[in-house]
C-alpha cells in the first residue's frame, strides 16, 4: 500500500496519495505501535503528500512530532533524525521562516560533516539546501560560494557527468541569474543541457527540465523567441508523457503564458492563463500555492490589457487567501500586496497605493532586513509611489538610498541596479537636474549594452 502511494505521489495524484498513507499509517500504528521504524516512515510520507497539497502547517506538525520521536528513540545523530531534520526544513522554508531553515540546515551540516565527512554525499546535500536558506534570506553571494564548492567537490568525486554534478551545475546557474550573470547563466544551462542530451538522452525527465531552465535564462536575456520555442517543446513533451492535468505540465503551461506576454501576445497569453487556472483549481484546489500563483499571472495579463479593475478584484482575492493560508508576514504574501499596489496605480489609487507599499516595505524589513533584495523592490515601489503623487524630491532620495545599497548588495552591473539608475535618472529629471540625467542615462545605457549585449530590449 506505502508503494501505491508513493506512485500517486510521482503521477501528480497528491489527493489519492493523502488517503492511501493515511490508511497505511493508522494500520501501523495499531499493528506495530507509534514508535516503531516503519510508522514513522509512513508518518514522514504523510507529511509529503500533506506538503504537495499545500496543507503546509500539517505537514509541519507531523514532521515535528516525526523528529521529536526519533530524537528520543535513535538520538540526535541518527540518519533518519537527520534526515527528518532535513524535511522539517524544508516545512520551515514553505512557510517564510528563512532563518529557522537556515538555523536548522547549519545544524544538520555541522552533525553530517562531523559523522559522515565533508564529502560524503549526504553532507554535499546539506550544503546545498543551506545554499537555498541563504538565497531565500538574500546572500546571494554566500549562496553562489556554497555552491561553486559543492560542485568542485562532485565534480572531483563522481565526475562531471554524474546527475548530482549536473544538478550542482544547475543550482549554481540560479545563482548566476539572482546575481544578475546572465551571461554565465545561459552559457552554463546550455551546458548541462548538451550533457544531459547525450547521457539520459533528448526525452528524459531531466532533459526536459534543463530545456526549461534554459528558457528562462535567455528569457532573461531578451531572447523571447528561443524561449518561447523552448517552452513550446517543453509542453508537448509532458502532455504526452505526463498528462494534459499533471502539475508540471500545468507549469509548462505557466511558463509558455510568460514567452506570449513577453513578445506581446497578450491575449494568448490571458487565455492561456485562464485554461491553466481553471485546470489548477479542479485538479489542484483554489488554496494550492500553485493555484494562487496563476491567479496572480492572471491579474497581470488583465492590467495589460487594461482590465484594471478585473485585476484589482482578483488580486484582492489572491492577498485575502495568501493572508489566511500563510499569514501577513510570508514572503508570497507581501509580494501580493506590492502587486495590489500596482493595480491601484493604474486605477490611479495612488493614495491607498503609497499604504500598501508603506505596510509591505515595514514588514519586509522587520522579517527579510533592510538589505534583502525584496526589501530592495519595495523602496523601489515605494519610491514610484512618491513620483505619482508628484513628491519628486522624496522619490529622488528614497532612490539614491536604494541605489547605493544595491551597488553594495547586489553589484554595479545587477539589473536591478541598473533599472534603479534608470528611475533616479527620471526623479532627477523632474527636479530639473538636466546634466545629472544625463550622465546617469549615458551609464545605465553603456552598462547594459556590455552586460546584456546590444540587441536586449533594455539596451534599445
């Protein structure tokens, strides 16, 4: 029965995954007791199908009382306490509490480097997921290290074409994107991808994924086109293989909405949103993370095209569910009241626009810190607030405020920086500070024609 539930899981059937573990799980405990190996195992599959459903803080619970358990009966440096160590991670980072995953991760890889080595596989895991604690808490450079360390390491131990080689090469490409080394990204994901081809071959699971990732780094080199083609296959492929309604493929669907908005086909790219979030709601459920996301997407095709209250209601609706689902404070949370925002402004709310950004940008900074790459784009936002109430000298300060974290955060070259530069060149514009536009126009223009090359859309 545990096995039929684990191939449910794997074909996207989360529901039928639920109630087939919850049977197993209640014959073990009247069969074999509550502390026996096999129940907690079957508790920890539980909490899987609880976290693929979306019912994040059951999943917490179970994988604490999991851990609490084999503390008790295995000690502290059992592999399996570890391993549910691990998983209560993962719960922690679901739920927007970065520092307690990350806490716990430098926990499990101290024991882990300690017990099995620095090199053993399951201590290059480790490193890995506490690389994600660090992006998710904004060290993108701490995370990029890590990373380049990992795959020095599997790379002098199961070669370069070892699948966890490949995945290191992967993560090590987010790292590039995050840091704005768009460049390094592509040059890496097209690596692994000819690798990939030539190992598992051009239809594998693995494959296919690479050919996503690949998409959205020339998605973030202006490349709109290659990634519109690369998202086509991608789809294809997992209708076929997986299914009109298995959650990848719903992914794929996402994916290839964001190619049409990017190249303008923004009716195609609103009907294909709405396809997906219909499909997402029966299959998945109106509270799944994925749901929510979609219907976010939506609201912005909707602002496109100009439906603008169409976009303010659905993004109401989005930040009310987020608010009960994961709370105030979660990350997912506050980015939606930054999207609210945007739709007030295009109703020229500019008012209740500038509140939400003022609460979204207090919160950020009391959970994420002041230097956080989100925290970043909220004073960015918070800034445009100010232009559209035509308070131009507070915009220009908030600004420069920004632009210089971001230069010491983020890099000179970050795109993010550089679209800062941008929007100060226009607060200065306003202020009458022809010659200080000027100069600052001339070196964003310069700065993304190197880093982006000549023919990217922000370099035109």
């Amino acid at each position: 029965m545990a096995g039929v539930a684990n191939s449910y899981t794997f074909l996207g059937k989360y529901s039928q995954a639920e109630q087939l573990g919850i049977q197993v799980l209640n014959l073990q405990m009247r069969f074999l007791g509550n502390e026996h190996p096999d129940t907690l195992h079957s508790m920890a599959n539980l909490a899987c199908s609880y976290e693929k459903l979306s019912k994040h803080r059951e999943a917490e619970q179970l994988r604490i009382k999991v851990l609490n358990l084999q503390k008790r009966i295995f000690g502290n440096e059992h592999l399996d306490t570890l391993r549910s160590m691990v998983n209560l991670a993962v719960s922690y980072e679901i739920l927007g509490k970065h520092i307690d995953a990350k806490q716990l991760r430098i926990k499990v890889l101290e024991l882990q480097k300690r017990i099995l080595g620095n090199v053993h596989p399951h201590t290059l895991q480790s490193m890995a997921y506490l690389s994600v604690s660090y992006e998710k808490l904004g060290k993108y450079r701490e995370a990029e290290q890590l990373k380049i360390e990992i795959l020095s390491s599997r790379k002098r131990i199961l070669g370069n074409e070892h699948p966890d080689t490949l995945r290191s090469m992967n993560s090590l490409a987010i790292s590039y994107t995050n840091l704005g080394k768009h460049q390094e990204a592509e040059q890496l994901r097209i690596e692994v991808l000819n690798l990939r081809k030539r190992i598992l071959g051009n239809e594998h699971c693995d494959t296919i994924g690479s050919m996503s990732n690949l998409s959205y780094a020339y998605e973030k080199l202006g490349k709109y086109r290659e990634a519109e083609q690369l998202r086509i296959e991608v789809l294809n492929f997992q209708k076929r293989v997986l299914g009109n309604e298995h959650p990848d493929t719903l992914r794929a669907m996402s994916n290839l909405a964001n190619s049409y908005q990017h190249l303008g086909k923004h009716q195609d790219a609103e009907h294909l949103r709405i396809e997906n979030l219909n499909l997402q709601k029966r299959i998945l459920g109106n509270e799944h993370p994925d749901t929510l996301w979609s219907m976010s997407n939506l609201a912005l095709s909707y602002a496109i095209l100009d439906k603008d209250t169409d976009s303010e209601q659905l993004r109401i609706k989005v930040l009310e569910l987020q608010k009960r689902i994961l709370g105030n404070v979660h990350p997912d949370t506050l980015l939606s009241m930054s999207n609210l925002a945007y739709s007030k402004d295009k109703l020229e709310k500019y008012r209740e626009a500038k509140q939400l950004r003022i609460e979204a940008l207090d919160l950020q900074k009391r959970m994420l810190g002041n230097e956080h790459p989100d925290t970043l784009k909220s004073m960015v936002s918070l800034a445009n607030s100010y232009t559209y109430l035509g308070k131009h000298g507070e915009a220009e300060q908030l600004r420069i405020e920004v632009l210089n974290l971001q230069k010491r955060v983020l890099g000179r070259e970050h795109p993010d920086t550089l679209n800062n530069m941008a929007n100060l060149a226009y607060s200065k514009g306003k202020l009458h500070k022809h010659k200080e536009v000027e100069q600052l126009s001339t070196e964003v223009l310069d700065l993304q024609k190197r880093i982006l090359g000549n023919n990217h859309p922000d370099a035109l």
